[in-house]
C-alpha cells in the first residue's frame, strides 16, 4: 500500500487575541467586578471575559 502524505496547515486558535493572559481566577474576579459595577460602558469586556471562560469549560 503506498504511503498518502498530507499536508497539515495550523488550525487558528479558538481562543481571540484581543484578550490578555490570564488565569481562570483573574478571570472570573474580573467579570464578578465588572458585573458588581452594572457599568454599560464595559459590556464588551464581560461579553469577552465570558467567551473566554466558554472556551476553557469547552
């Protein structure tokens, strides 16, 4: 049987850039603060914060 060679091209991460390293605890302490502030103005940062802790439970 000959040998099929495949060529394997990086698959993109799941997990967005524009969110900085940090552990699930920062995380979540972050999120817990910004919903304790009920500031409208950071809903982008919770729907991240939210996206990244659905990626680590995935």
């Amino acid at each position: 049987m000959p040998a099929i060679h495949t060529i394997r091209s990086p698959m993109p991460s799941i997990v967005p850039n524009d969110i900085p390293a940090m552990s699930d605890d920062e995380c979540l302490i972050r999120l817990a603060q910004a919903l304790e502030d009920h500031d409208s103005e950071h809903l982008d940062e919770v729907a991240r914060l939210i996206g990244r802790l659905a990626v680590t439970i995935e």
